[in-house]
C-alpha cells in the first residue's frame, strides 16, 4: 500500500489496482449518500460490505449477490440503509442512509470481498450536524408567512433563565401588502 499526499492511497493485488481515497460527508437531516465506486471487473460472487470498526457489530450494511443480508448488522443503522439494486452491474455501491443521527457520525469503509481477500474501495467520514439550538444561536425569530392585516398586533417573546426575565415585544401594523414593526425590550 502506497500513500500519497493527497490522502489517497494505492494497493495492488494479484490482477487489481485499487485506489482509496477518503471522502468526507457532512448531513443535518433527511437522508445521505455516502459515495463508493468501483470501476473494476466484478469477481464472481463478491460481497459488497459497509462497516464502522469503532462498533460491535461492525457491519452497517452487506450486500451478497443481488440481495442484502442484514442479519449480522448493527442494529443502529436497522432498516436505514439501501444500496441501489443494479450495484454490482453498475459498480455504484454507494450507500444511503436515511434519518441520519448524531451517533451515526464516524468513519465508515466500503469493501469488496470475494472467497480470497477483502480490498477496501473507498473511506467515508461522516459527520452529522445537530439541529441548531435557537436559544444559543439567540434567533427567536417568529415568521409569519402571508401576513395579513388581521395578523396585525403585539408579539411577546419572553426568555427565562435563572431569576432573570428577558422580553421583546415587537409591535406588527400589516397594511395591504406590506407590513411595518416597532420593537421594544425590556430586562426584568
């Protein structure tokens, strides 16, 4: 196995060059596609294997033949995972994992195994982004989509920490099609 500076590294096998370079993906909700191609001749019978070694289990997803055998994964990632079903025709073995979670950030590996070696094809790293937290990002925003004129009046956003009392009062006029505030804050 060579390294170079790029992070890539290279490994030949008996009839095979591989090249591994490692991709990092960042998710905040829904669903991710963590990348894996191979652009090799597909040996017969291969099973295509996604796996996290930081976890026991380590198999996130196998796939054997045409079908996926998730009898050995980790129960984490249960019925969140796909890969494409023309993989092994098309050599995309990218793997989609839906309603990605805070513990699911890590380094995950795909690989090829057939009856005599394993060859890594691709490292991803995945971190998955926390939803933002409007109290420490100090956006209390209230939005009023289409507003109209009976939307018109005073908003109160009150914050309460500890004995301390923070409000803003954001007084709306909606006239027709547009609108004007007057805001006001006050510390208790």
């Amino acid at each position: 196995v060579s390294i170079l500076p790029n992070g890539a590294a290279w490994a030949r096998t008996t009839d095979l060059l591989i090249s591994v370079i490692p991709v990092k993906v960042e998710v905040e909700e829904g669903s991710v596609l963590l990348p894996c191609q191979y652009t090799g001749f597909v040996v017969e019978d291969p099973t295509m294997i996604w796996t996290r070694t930081d976890l026991n289990p380590k198999s996130v997803h196998l796939r054997q033949e045409e079908t996926d055998d998730l009898s050995g994964q980790n129960q984490r990632y249960s019925g969140r995972t796909s890969m494409r079903p023309d993989a092994l025709d098309t050599g995309d073995f990218s793997l989609t994992l839906r309603n990605p979670r805070l513990t699911d950030s890590g380094d995950y590996t795909c690989s090829i195994r057939t009856e005599r070696e394993e060859l890594k094809l691709t490292d991803v790293q995945l971190h998955v982004k926390g939803k933002k937290n409007p109290i420490t990002t100090g956006d209390l925003s209230l939005t009023l989509k289409h507003p109209t004129e009976r939307d018109s009046g005073g908003y109160i956003c009150t914050i309460y920490r500890g004995k301390d009392i923070l409000t803003q009062k954001v007084v709306l006029q909606v006239k027709g099609q547009r609108c004007s505030y007057r805001s006001e804050v006050s510390a208790d």
